[in-house]
C-alpha cells in the first residue's frame, strides 16, 4: 500500500500534524462563540457558549405569570435547549469539516 516508502509518512505525518493545528484552532474559535435559542416566539431567549455554559437568560416581562409559572419553566427550558441544540449543530459543522472523508471513528 505505502509504495513512495518514507516520503509518503513524512508528508501524512506534516498533514496529520496541520490538521491537529487547525482542528484545535476551531475548537478554540468554537468556544468563544455564542449562541441564541428562542422559546414562545422570542418571549423566552437564553444565549450559551462554546463550552455550553448558559451565559444569559432574557425574560420577556409580559410571559411572567405568576398563575401559570409552569408554562414560563417550559419556555425557558425550551429556549435553553433551542440554544444547546444550535451549539451543537455549529460544533458539528465546524468539526465535521475534519472528519469528513477521514473515516477515523470515535473522533467525536
């Protein structure tokens, strides 16, 4: 399989090495972004970080019933979910880029 003998390691290895680089590069782009997820049309609106951490939760003052706290609960885990979920897909997106054609499994 390897016919080019050391030449051909050599340059897989400064490959592997630049992609490890520009891999590590994008995760540490990935943690400082941030992301908005939205719960009863805006009225709910939680942001999280690359590292997942809920960085804010806004409340809409019109959604705060004190009668019905349960379905205020409900948005704001639906927010915080919708936020996790859109951290994960730009993870994904990001990360998936190094993968792709790689077939190396358990990368992620």
């Amino acid at each position: 399989m390897m016919r080019g003998g050391m030449g051909n390691m050599q340059k897989m290895m400064k490959q592997m090495q630049k992609m490890q680089k520009d891999m590590q590069k994008a995760q540490e782009e990935l943690a400082v972004k941030e992301v908005e997820g939205t719960a009863g049309g805006g009225m709910v609106t939680v942001k999280v970080n690359g590292q997942k951490e809920v960085i804010d939760v806004n409340i809409k003052e019109e959604v705060v019933d004190p009668e019905d706290i349960e379905m205020l609960q409900d948005l704001v885990l639906a927010a915080t979910n919708d936020a996790l979920k859109k951290m994960d897909d730009l993870t994904n997106e990001t990360m998936g880029q190094f993968t792709k054609g790689m077939n190396l499994p358990g990368m992620f």
